[in-house]
C-alpha cells in the first residue's frame, strides 16, 4: 500500500504526489539533482513490480523486499544499494518485531515497511527542513531512516534495564524465586531479540563509512559513523544488560537451592525428632515375656517423660543449629 510519494529538488519538496500508476514519475526521475522518495507499507511482490520496473530494481532485493524476515544487511547493486532493517516496538507488553527495506538510487528513495506500526513521517519532517542535508539526495535520506530505527531502539533498552532493576529488588524476597525466574527467562528472550536487530546492523553500517563505501553515500559516510556510534553504545548497554541478567539468574537460583536446602533440613530434624520418640516407642512395644519395668507401676508415666524430654533436647539442638 502506497504510504506517500514526494519529489524533491535541490533539497526542497517540489511537489507531493499520489499516482494510480507509477509510471507518471518518469518524468521527475529525467530531472537533474531531482530524486523521488516514496514509501509503502506491507507490499507484496505484485505492488513492488511497477516500482521495479520504473527503478530498474534488482530482482533479488525485489525477492527480499517482498517476503520478508531478512537479516539486517545492506547490499551493493551496481551503483544502488538494498538496506534491510529490523524495527522494534512494544505491542501488548511485549516486543514486536517489523523490517523496513530501502531501496536507494542516484534519483529514488523506496522504502517499504513491513510488520510494524511505527511510521516514518517524522523521518521525512526532519529532513524537510533541514534543506542544506538533503542536499545530498537519497543517500541522506537513508541515513536519516537508518538514525530513526537506531533511536528508537534507545527507549527500549531503557525499559529492559529498569524491568531487569525490579527484579533484582526482588530476587532476595522469600517465595518470590519461581515468579522471578519466569521474568529473568522473558527479559533474557527479549534482550536476544534487540540483539539479533543491532548485532547484524553494526555490521552493515561498518560497510557505509571508512575504508572503501558506495559511491552513492561517498558524501554522508561522517552521518552513517554517528548511526554507528549510537549503535556501539546501544549494542555496549545490551552486553551489559546480559551479563547482568547472567548474574541475576544465577542470584536466584541459589536462593532456590538455599531455600530447598533450609526445607530439606526442617524434614530432617522433625524426622530425627520423631524417629527418637519411635524408638522408644518400638522398644517398649516388643512382645518379650520378660521386660521387668512392664510391670512397675510408674513405668508408663516415666517412658512417656523420657520419650518427651529426649525430643523436647533434639528440639532445643535443631533449633539451636538454625534447622527449625
């Protein structure tokens, strides 16, 4: 579906434009230092073909575009270039994942989202105007985009690290081990899933500034090594929030271990407690003929006074060594 569509020269909005046939920009993209943005939301392989046609798009990054679920990459066709981008957001409570592809000419901007509703017309507000940047034509706007996704990924380290910050207010309170475990587990999938987004995008950002770029970005590549420095600390606040998690995983399942160990130490005094008293029990209760204090009169009162006053002592013992 067809989001928006602007052409634009010299830096400027030469005008806003919503074709039924793409066909009509042809006469924009003959212009000199005129280039055409357009932005498209969930196209299928059926929208994207008259843009392929018109921009003379790779068939393979075309094939990409279309279905989805790439790793983030930026690949070289000729003198065009394919950026694939991972967005993620908070839907529900828990993170969604999205892409935006790009597509980027000498005279053409395409971009096509996928899976996300985060937009991108604060992206294009920005460099509206800010003219003297756009100057420098489609290779600026893809870095602005690129700038958009990696900002946004700012807020959501933010919210994992203060929920990793709850938890770990948490993990030393009595009964609340398996609920904290359940949460470590979910935090960890979500950090795997912002790292697997940013990893593979230091990478491709790494291709876009020093040693040898595409023609096409040779006058933004200082603009890409700032989107990479924002990755950098992000990516650095990410293995910082692993290696937390990692500790905190482990904090908690030795309170685990340290609370089956206390429960397993109460069994064990109770139970030698009343193995005591069964003792006792047992041995007065065996069917000998001759068992002389049977017969006394005070021997039921004073077993039942021995019975007492040896597990009243293993009490005051297991109490004192801390097992009850």
């Amino acid at each position: 579906m067809l989001i928006n569509c602007a052409v634009y020269q010299g830096g400027t909005k030469l005008a806003d434009l919503s074709p039924d046939r793409p066909e009509e920009l042809q006469g924009y993209l003959q212009q000199a230092n005129t280039f055409v943005w357009v932005a498209l939301r969930d196209a299928d392989a059926a929208e994207l073909e008259p843009y392929r046609r018109l921009f003379h798009l790779h068939e393979l990054a075309v094939e990409d575009a279309s279905r989805g679920q790439q790793r983030p990459k930026v690949e070289e066709y000729g003198s065009d270039l394919f950026a694939s981008m991972h967005l993620v957001d908070w839907v529900g409570g828990d993170l969604s994942l999205g892409e935006v592809a790009v597509f980027v000419g000498a005279n053409y901007v395409l971009s096509v989202r996928r899976g996300s509703k985060l937009h991108f017309l604060g992206v294009r507000e920005r460099c509206e105007r800010e003219p003297e940047l756009l100057v420098h034509g489609p290779s600026f706007v893809l870095y602005a985009l690129m700038d958009a996704v990696v900002d946004r990924y700012f807020p959501i380290v933010d919210r994992l690290e203060l929920e990793l910050d709850e938890i770990e207010q948490s993990i030393f309170v009595r009964g609340a081990q398996l609920d904290n475990i359940k949460r470590l587990y979910e935090l960890k999938r979500r950090l795997m899933l912002l790292h697997r987004a940013v990893a593979p995008m230091l990478e491709m950002l790494s291709k876009l500034h020093g040693g040898r770029i595409p023609p096409i970005c040779a006058r933004t590549g200082d603009y890409f090594r700032d989107v990479a420095d924002h990755l950098a600390r992000i990516e650095g606040a990410i293995d910082s929030l692993r290696d937390t998690l990692g500790t905190a995983i482990q904090a908690n399942l030795s309170m685990v271990a340290i609370e089956d160990s206390n429960v397993t130490k109460r069994l064990a005094a109770w139970a030698g407690i009343f193995a005591a008293a069964t003792a006792f029990a047992g041995i007065w209760g065996m069917n000998f003929e001759h068992m002389p204090e049977l017969k006394l009169s005070w021997a039921y009162p004073a077993a039942l006074g021995l019975i007492v006053s040896v597990c009243g002592f293993l009490w005051w013992r297991f109490r004192r060594a801390g097992w009850l």
